[in-house]
C-alpha cells in the first residue's frame, strides 16, 4: 500500500475517503503518513493535510528552476479549468436550489437535475454556455446529454465517483474543496500584497 500511495500521490491525486478509500486508510495511520512524509521529503516535497475535506495531497517544498516548468505547467492547467468550474459549481446551486456548496462526500443524484433543466430557460441557456467551453465542451444540444456529459468529465478527472457504475448518485471528492480553498487564496491576493505565508499557500495549492 506504501508504493501505490505514493504513486498517488505524485501524480496529483487528492487522498479522500470517497476517493482513494484504502489509501486514505493508509495515511490515517500515524506511523504510515510519517513513512510517506520521510521518502517525499526525499523529492523535495511535502505531504499536505488539507482539515476541511480531511484529505492529503502532495505539494512542492520550494519553488526552484528544477520544478518551475513543471509548476508553471500544473498553474496553467489549473487556471483553464477555474472558470468552468466555478461556473459548474453556480449552476449546480441554482438548480438544486440550496446553498449548500460541493464539498468532500456530499452527494448529487443527476436523474433529479433534469427536470430543473426542462422546465427552465435560464438554467438551460447556461448549461448550453457552459458547455461551449472546455473541459465541457460539446456538440449535444439536448439538456440531458449536456448533463450527463459534464458528469463524466467530473467522474474522468476526480471530482466525482459513483459507487456503482450505473448509478445516478455521484459522490463529491476533496478535489472540490481545493477549488474553495483557491477561490478564498485569489480573493485575498487581490486585496492585500502577499505575505510569505500566502506564497507558500499558493506553492501549496500547484501540486
């Protein structure tokens, strides 16, 4: 489990109970998380706690010409991806008229957004927007092809899992929980001039 967590871990997953339940186990044991910290401090790099979604990810130590390409790369991938999201994240708010944000382990059924859907213009008119860009983007013009077709891209890249392949009911994953943590680090850069914690914050949240 040592080997297949830390493989994990450096290829950017998020460590969640709903995500990587056996792995989340793993480093819940004190002595496991310390063996990880001490061969990732060998690769320059940290075993990251994040409290509000309890869940681990890897980041950088340090921002250095060894990793500032790969960095620079991981910012730019995240920085494409920021806008659909958030715009994913407002939409489901809307239709699911709570105002309860996607956080680790909160569930959403797609069969009970469709009707939403079907019966609004609004909400349709922004789905068709936001399924004009990518990582969305589509040639579907029908509401629930447009839905389920965003729900995959979520269960793709590790922001969804369902229990059952088949199942109507996806399960959020801690991967939403880094999207707020971002949110709240951008509000507060374009406030006040970063101080050095807020930059170790921001080489956290690229990895």
């Amino acid at each position: 489990m040592f080997k297949q967590t830390v493989e994990q871990l450096l290829t950017g997953a998020v460590i969640c109970e709903t995500a990587f339940a056996d792995e989340f186990e793993y480093l819940k044991a004190p002595e496991n998380s310390l063996r990880v910290e001490d061969f990732l401090a060998n690769l320059d790099r940290n075993l990251t706690y994040l409290d509000s979604a309890d869940a681990y990810y890897c980041t950088f130590q340090q921002v250095d010409q060894d990793n500032s390409a790969e960095l620079t790369a991981l910012f730019s991938d995240i920085r494409s991806s920021f806008r659909p999201m958030v715009e994913f994240l407002e939409l489901l708010l809307t239709a699911s008229q709570t105002d309860l944000p996607l956080r680790a382990k909160s569930v959403v059924n797609i069969n009970e957004l469709f009707d939403p859907f079907e019966h609004d213009q609004t909400l349709r008119e922004q789905l068709r927007r936001l399924t004009s860009i990518k990582p969305f983007k589509t040639n579907k013009v029908e509401t629930r092809e447009q839905l389920v077709l965003i729900f995959q891209k979520l269960e793709e890249t590790g922001y969804l899992v369902r229990k059952n392949a088949g199942s109507s009911r996806y399960y959020a994953t801690a991967r939403f929980d880094l999207i707020y943590l971002l949110i709240e680090f951008l509000n507060d850069s374009e406030r006040v001039e970063l101080p050095e914690s807020e930059q170790q914050q921001q080489e956290e949240l690229l990895f």
